[in-house]
C-alpha cells in the first residue's frame, strides 16, 4: 500500500468514526426526546379514552404540558394566586393513572395506603410562588402561576353543573380552588423515598402522574403571619406583655426591668400577662417564666387528622392531659406535691459557663409533638420509645441549635420549668427542615418534596434575608436563617442516642413557629 492510498484510508477511518460519534450522539438525542413524545401520546390516549371532555383543556409552558381538571374554582372574592410575589400553603396527593398512591400530604391517605406514620406532621405544604421563579418547570407552579385555558364544551358543562360559581375559559387560580393535573413525569420528578410523606410505591420513569391540588391559602407576607401567629398564641394562653427598650417603642411599653422589686418585672406580681419578652431588643421571643406541666395549652388549631393519637379537636387534650400525668410522676414522684414558683425557687441562676442538662418538649403551634428527649412523652405521641432519650447538655461554648435557648436559659433557675413559644428563625430557621428517613433516598435532590424545599431554598431565600436587619443582626449574625437550619442534633430525630426519637426525621414547614417545654436539672 503506498503512501498516498495509507493517508485517504486513514482519513477515511477517522471520518467514518466521526459519523458515527455523530449518528451516536443524534440517536441519543433522538431517544430521549422519543422517550418524552411517547410518554406525552401516552397521557393524550388514556385522557381521550378516560376524559375525553379534558382533551380540551391542555396547558402548555415552552417543554411544560399537563391536562387540568377543575374541581372547585374558588373563592371568587380572593385574589389570585398569581396576582403578587405570595407564598401558598396547598394540600396535594399523587397517583398514577391506576389511582396508586405515590406521596401524599393527608393522614387518612396515608393510612389507607398502609405509611402513616406518628412522627409525620400531615398538613399543607408552603411553599414559595413569586415571579422569580418563573424558569420553574413544575406542574403545580406552572398552575398556581399562569392563566389556565379551558376547552369551551368543558367549561359549558362545569358551568351547568356549578351554577353558583361559573368559571370562564380563562381560569386563574385562588384560594380555595381544587384541581387535579394529568402530567407527564418530567415536570413533576421523581415520586420516590422513604420518608413520612410517601404513599404504596413509587413511580417508574417516563410514567405519567395526577396530582390533586387545593390552594388552601395564600399569604402575602410569611414573616407578619408567623409573628400574628405567635402572638395569638401567647394571648390566648394568659397573656402577653412585649418589653421595648427602642426609643421608636410604642405608647405604653417599657424596657424589660433588671431589678425583680421592679413592678414591670415579670417575676412581680403585678405582671399579670403569663407570656413575657425574653429580651427587651429580640422581637417575637417570649417565655412564660411561671409554667408547669399542670398547665394546659389552649391550641386555636389543633392538629386532628382522624388517625391516633390526633384524632379530633378533643385528642389534643387528652394527650396534654396524659403528659402532665406523666411528667408530674416521673419529675415530682408524688401525686400531691407542688411544682416550686419560679419566683420563690431557692436555686441559682443557670450558669452558661458550666453544663446544664435540659428536657424538653418541642411543639408547633397546633399541638403536634415534634421531638422530645422524655421518654414517657414517646410512648404517649409515638406509642413507642426507639431510642432512650437523656438529657441534652447545654453550655456557652457549645453550638446550641435553639437561638432562643442562649436567651432564656440564663434567665431561668436549675429546677425550673419554662415555656418559650418564639418564629422559627430563633429557633431552626426560617428555610424549615426536610423530612424522611436517614441513610434513605428521601435526602436525594430528585425526590418530589425535597425538590419543592430545594426550591423554597433557593427562590424564597429573599424573605429570608428580610430577617437580617429585623431578627439576625444579632450575635453577629449567626443565626442568618438562609444558612442556619439544624445545627448540632436536637430534634432532628437522627441516630444520635442522645437525644432521638425516631429514624424518622419530622418536617418542618418554612416560617413555621415553635413552642417549647423545658425542664432544668437541678444543679449538681
């Protein structure tokens, strides 16, 4: 073989390997865009044999396409979802097409399809819905976010049906509006894990979902909603009095007093307000200083989901009730003792210097338990104790998790019970906490919920910065809450042995408020 003939042969090989890296990578391309065209002829086939009157009603957003069905359109009267930069507190479900449960955010579900779980708090998401995500490619954004088309014969037909709330071709979603959305998968992802939120099994790729959606709410500002929130909760728990030391305070409020003779101290008599500001220049964090166990919360909302322990409106009661009984056993021992008056308790004040050990109970502002190191309390919320709990050390140098704990435990005696009921960036943070099953694939970025929080991260972050001149700008910010989720291990309910209740990691919602019961040990 001469030269001439080796060069146009080899020539000839690298141009064909070129081809073929090229008709590799076209049939890549032409394959997953086949795999998304079939999943999308599939969804048009089973609408058009099961609900033919939906083919009508396909909304499409660039590569976004899903079927919606309106259930209820609304409160006419609200503002729509999209009408400004509002976060949404919305109850979903997710099936397959053969109405298998996938993830749910309903007990009752749950129940049926054989998850519920104890350490699982089922209520509505909260989730972000501005404008600045609007590259956001997900079913129930894209509907919360954009006009909906209807099909002119499918809104005649709902019409006539719901005469007192007539829709028009062009919907726009509110409060209290119910929807179910045919997707495809892409716009939903991956319906997996292992978490408390999850229903009998998980979706397979490229298979298509329905999701029942009901605006339950939508807030225009979460930071004034978590703050009404725990100051109702505290009026109507005794009482509430709010110490100012700014010079712009309002008429009437007076700096928190030094001096326990001061009539103004909360630990003088003349308070009558049970719920008093732990720092006369930290908003939004008070502590009732005089609380027992014996003391009842009064919850305005208290979780009941038809399932044990919380039932109906009068279960929150009762488990109160029974762990009062519990705590009076296993801290007094004596049916007839009195808890001491933290006014008169002759004890020192706790010294962050040293280690002090706390138990505790933490709560939402609607009763549920979240974690608790008491044992007795796990049997009685969870109806089992996994792991045995002791009790938390708490001192200076250590990275406390709570905000409000630095506050409050230095003003509270070694022997003391105490209540502190503050916004959740004094306490986990304002950006929440993920649920699911530690070591399990509910921590993957791929899973449904954790996408939602993922994005709650990232597009609502912005109210979380308003905190920064409001709440954070104390101790030098270490409490930003964009950054601040769990620090250390109390209530994440991981494995640690110190402090877990559960494998199973309890969510908390984003701006969600906390109630805290806590005990000091006495000093060695």
């Amino acid at each position: 073989m001469n030269q001439n003939r080796r060069i146009a042969m080899m020539r000839y090989i690298r141009l064909s390997m070129a081809a073929a890296l090229l008709l590799a990578g076209s049939c890549a391309q032409e394959k997953s865009e086949s795999y998304d065209r079939f999943e999308d002829l599939s969804l048009e086939a089973w609408i058009a044999r099961n609900h033919p009157a939906l083919s009508g009603n396909r909304q499409e957003f660039g590569a976004a396409s899903y079927y919606i069905d309106v259930l209820d359109a609304g409160d006419a009267g609200a503002a729509p979802v999209n009408d400004t930069v509002c976060w949404v507190k919305f109850d979903f479900s997710g099936r397959d097409l053969a109405s298998n449960i996938i993830l749910t955010r309903r007990a009752a579900e749950a129940k049926l399809a054989g998850t519920f779980t104890k350490y699982t708090h089922y209520v509505p998401f909260y989730r972000y819905c501005g404008t600045a995500n609007t590259g956001l490619l997900e079913a129930t954004y894209l509907a919360m976010r954009n006009e909906q088309t209807l099909g002119e014969t499918y809104v005649d037909e709902y019409n006539s049906e719901h005469p007192d709330r007539p829709i028009s071709s062009q919907l726009l979603l509110r409060e209290g509006a119910r929807v179910v959305l045919y997707c495809p998968s892409r716009i939903i992802g991956d319906m997996s894990g292992s978490g408390g939120y999850e229903g009998d099994g998980s979706l397979s790729s490229s298979r298509p979902v329905r999701i029942e959606m009901t605006i339950c709410d939508t807030i225009k500002n979460p930071l004034a909603a978590e703050g009404t929130a725990v100051d109702a909760f505290c009026r109507s728990n005794g009482g509430l009095r709010i110490y100012n030391a700014s010079d712009e305070a309002p008429a009437g409020t007076v700096a928190l007093p030094t001096d326990p003779a001061d009539p103004n101290h909360p630990y003088h008599d003349n308070v009558t307000e049970q719920w008093v500001s732990a720092c006369d220049t930290v908003p939004q964090l008070y502590v009732d200083y005089r609380y027992t166990p014996d003391k009842q919360f009064d919850f305005p909302e208290p979780y009941a989901v038809g399932v044990e322990p919380y039932v109906d409106a009068g279960s929150m009661a009762a488990i109160d009730r029974r762990i009062a009984e519990a705590l009076r056993e296993r801290f007094l021992g004596d049916d007839t003792a009195e808890y001491p008056d933290a006014r008169t308790l002759e004890a020192d004040s706790v010294d962050m210097e040293k280690t002090t050990k706390i138990w505790y109970i933490t709560r939402f502002l609607d009763g549920f338990v979240l974690d608790t190191n008491i044992d007795e309390v796990k049997e009685i919320v969870y109806g089992e104790v996994k792991t045995a709990g002791t009790a938390y050390d708490v001192s200076k140098s250590d990275n406390n998790p709570i905000a409000a704990w630095n506050y409050v435990l230095p003003k509270l005696k070694y022997g003391q019970w105490a209540a502190i009921a503050t916004v959740s960036t004094h306490a986990y943070g304002a950006q929440g906490q993920q649920g699911g099953t530690q070591g399990s694939s509910s921590y993957s970025y791929y899973n449904y919920l954790n996408y939602l929080n993922y994005a709650n991260a990232y597009y609502g972050s912005s109210y979380g910065s308003y905190y920064n001149p409001y709440y954070s700008g104390y101790m030098g910010g270490l409490y930003n809450p964009y950054y601040n989720g769990y620090a250390g291990d109390l209530g994440t309910g991981d494995s640690d042995e110190s402090t877990a209740t559960t494998t199973i990691i309890t969510e908390i919602q984003p701006f969600t408020p906390l109630v805290f019961q806590i005990y000091v040990e006495p000093n060695e």
